[in-house]
C-alpha cells in the first residue's frame, strides 16, 4: 500500500517542527506563497483532485472556488468534528503528525486570503487541540503565520 496523507507516519518525531521541516516540511506553503497567486494555488488543488475526508468527498479546490472576493472578512474552518461512526481519520493526521494537518489549513488559508482559521473539534478531543495549540505556537514563533511569510510581503 502507497500512502500519501500519512506517507511521514513512520518518521519518528515527525511532530516535532525541525522534524518535520527536514522531511520537506512547510515546502508546499513557502512554494505557495513565494510562486503562486492565491487563485493559482486553487486552481493547482483543483488539478490535483485532493477531496474532503468526510463522507460526501467533496473537491477542496471546488470548495475554496465559492468564496466571494468581494466579501470580506474571509476565514477558513478546518471541521475535524470527526462525526462519522468509528472514524478516526482527523484524530490520526492530528496526532501522528499536527504540522503536516497545519500546513494545509496555512495553504488553504492563503488561497481563500482568509483573515483567520479555526480548526472545530469535538470536545473528546482536548487533549489534541491543546497540542495542536502548542504546534500553532511554535509555527508562529518560526515565522509561518502572520506577515511577510517566507520573506514576503
């Protein structure tokens, strides 16, 4: 089995940020917003056919498409309710490896020019949202949230 959303899951410490950066890590948000245009980086998601994890699949790139540009504030909501029975799938990706999960809700924020992001949980999940309050910590501290990201302006 070839696994692409959990391909790091063997890497140990891959929750750690100087791990994950030395995996590649935080590579497709510095190409994102040092190459790309926001519509550039939806229209790459759409080519890429990535879908949702929930039951109806729908295509991410499709989804961020929808926002209006002249509304604003935008945000964007990671829903990680992980309401489907027996699932485990945004507890997993969460866990084993919380900057791979951030770095995608980063990205997507850039495409859509969102103001914010919040990433809903169910409330069995408070120990995960205190970690992944710690990771979001950390990638501000490295330079990967707020204003001129990679350099930029």
């Amino acid at each position: 089995m070839t696994y692409i959303l959990l391909r790091h899951r063997e890497i140990p410490d891959i929750g750690k940020i100087d791990v994950y950066k030395k995996n590649g890590g935080f590579e497709a948000f510095k190409k994102a917003v040092t190459k790309m245009k926001p519509a550039e980086v939806t229209e790459a998601v759409k080519a890429s056919g990535l879908r949702g994890r929930g039951g109806a699949g729908f295509p991410t790139g499709v989804k961020w498409s929808f926002i209006p540009n002249n509304i604003w504030p935008h945000y964007v909501v990671a829903n990680a309710d992980e309401s489907e029975p027996g699932t485990f799938k945004d507890r997993e990706i969460m866990e084993r490896n919380p900057f791979q999960f951030l770095e995608g809700v980063a990205i997507a924020s850039y495409a859509v020019g969102a103001n914010a992001a919040y990433v809903y949980l169910r409330g069995e999940f408070w120990p995960v949202a205190a970690e992944l309050d710690k990771r979001i910590e950390e990638m501000g501290k490295a330079g990967f949230l707020g204003d001129k990201l990679f350099g930029t302006d």
